[in-house]
C-alpha cells in the first residue's frame, strides 16, 4: 500500500527551484529517510506533504488524497514535527498536550487518558506540571513526537527531528521510530546524520532540490561499492558537481 506518492514535485521561491520534479513513492510501515545537505530541500519537500506550503507544480497524494483537494482530510492522517521542536516552552507539558488535543479537536476525556498514556510511556509522571522549557532534551523531544501523534495518525512526517541532541538521545528516539514502524505507521523523515541514514528501510539523497538516489541503504552501498552511507553520498555530490562544470 502507498502512503505517499509524488510526481514531478516541484517548488519554486521566485526564479530558484527550491524542489525540483521529484518523483517517489513511499509505502505503509516504511521508514522512508531523506538525506541532505543543508538547503538541499528537505523541508520544503515535507512542508509541501503536510499542506503547509502550496507547491508550484506536480502532484502529491497523501494515504491516497490528493494535496490541493483535500488538504483537511490529509491533516487527519498525518503528524508533523518541524524541524524545531514544536512545543510551547512557557506552557508546562499537559497544559502542552491538551493544547495539541485541542487542535486536533480530541475531546476532553479523550485529552485526559492520552495525557496519563503519555505520562506512562514517557515515564514523566513528576513533569507534568513543570514547564516544558525546564525538562531536558530527550524526554522533550519524545513528547513532542507524542504530541504530534495525539490523534493516533497513519503517517509522521519527521523534519530533522535528531538535530541537536547527543548520540545517546539519537539512538533512543529512532528505537521509537521502529517501534511506530513496527505498528504499521509511515514515518518518512529528514537527516543530516548519515549514520541515521543507514538506520532508514529506504532512503533518498536529495541535492539542490533533486533526488540523486534512491534505494535501501544495503543496496546503495553494494551498487556503489562503498562501505557506509557517507561514502556513497560524498560519491553522488562529487559525480554530481563534476556533471555541472
Ligand atoms: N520561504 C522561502 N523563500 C525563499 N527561499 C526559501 C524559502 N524556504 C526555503 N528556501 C530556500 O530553499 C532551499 C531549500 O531549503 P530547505 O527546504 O529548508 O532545505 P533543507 O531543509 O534541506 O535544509 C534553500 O536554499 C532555502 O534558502
Ligand atoms: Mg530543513
């Protein structure tokens, strides 16, 4: 099943192709990864997924809805965590996941048994009531990716949703991620980090707004004949930039 599928993608900001014709295919359970360079287009792409920025052109279709058209039912479908952790620091954290329940338009006892799930799984039962600018990186992190997922979504749309903890935070977060994946959620997210890269079912380098590969990272490898992930993107940017002198 396809959770995601595009044609042609493209995104324009005046004359400079921010996107460009990106063509994909995402399917149910996948972890589908997106690696780049910083301004490789990595946002925009996911910002065009989740409805939030109208692209110039091509088609998207989220859980099988089309982008321009049903932009509300996809917001239903999806979770979104930008690339900045997404949480209110002057709100304490259950006034943060009421504030998501709201948005989501939970209601009010589905709110409450969400909040003691949440107080469970994250094992933050003393936090509650701390505001959230005082609890440390990694429990925040979590629960803003829980935050995001209060309405229990098909797929998650992760931007760069690693960048600026410690590798033992890292490593926490993507068992979290396999764990969603396990359970039948598309997550589909964006890394610097190429040895996140590795950790992907599938994964797409992204260049300039181009997807200069895509395929699982057992494959990359072997078809480049390189040993790690960041071999082979070093490869790709450097046959790349050779093409366009
Ligand atoms: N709203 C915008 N207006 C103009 N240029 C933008 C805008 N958003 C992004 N860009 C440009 O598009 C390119 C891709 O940006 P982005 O998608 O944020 O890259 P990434 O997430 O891979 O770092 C960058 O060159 C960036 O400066
Ligand atoms: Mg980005």
């Amino acid at each position: 099943m396809i959770s995601v599928k595009t044609t042609q993608l493209t995104k324009k900001f005046g004359s400079f192709t921010a996107v460009d014709a990106v063509d994909l295919e995402v399917y149910k359970g996948e972890i589908f990864g997106f690696l780049g360079a910083n301004g490789a287009g990595k946002s925009t792409m996911i910002r065009m997924l989740c409805g939030l920025l109208m692209p110039s052109s091509g088609e998207a279709l989220i859980d099988g809805l089309d982008i321009y058209k049903e932009s509300e039912l996809i917001k239903k479908r999806i979770g979104y965590m930008s690339q900045k952790f997404s949480l209110y620091n002057d709100l304490t954290v259950a006034e943060n996941i009421e504030f998501y329940g709201g948005v989501y338009s939970l209601d009010k006892k589905l709110i409450r048994s969400k909040k003691e799930e949440i107080a469970v799984s994250l094992n933050l039962k003393e936090e509650m009531k701390r505001l959230t600018r005082d609890v440390p990186v990694g429990l925040k992190q979590r629960l803003a990716l829980a935050c995001a997922m209060l309405h229990d979504p098909k797929i998650i749309f992760l931007d760069e949703p690693t960048s600026g903890v410690d590798p033992k935070v890292r490593k926490d977060f993507w068992n979290i991620i396999y764990d969603l994946s396990e359970h039948g959620k598309t997550v589909f997210v964006t890394t610097h980090f190429m040895e996140e890269a590795e950790y992907c079912h599938r994964l797409s380098i992204m260049q300039d707004g181009r997807i200069i590969a895509l395929d699982s990272p057992e494959n990359m490898k072997a078809i480049h004949n390189e040993k790690t992930i960041q071999d082979v993107f070093i490869k790709l940017i450097k046959r790349q930039n050779n093409d366009e002198i």
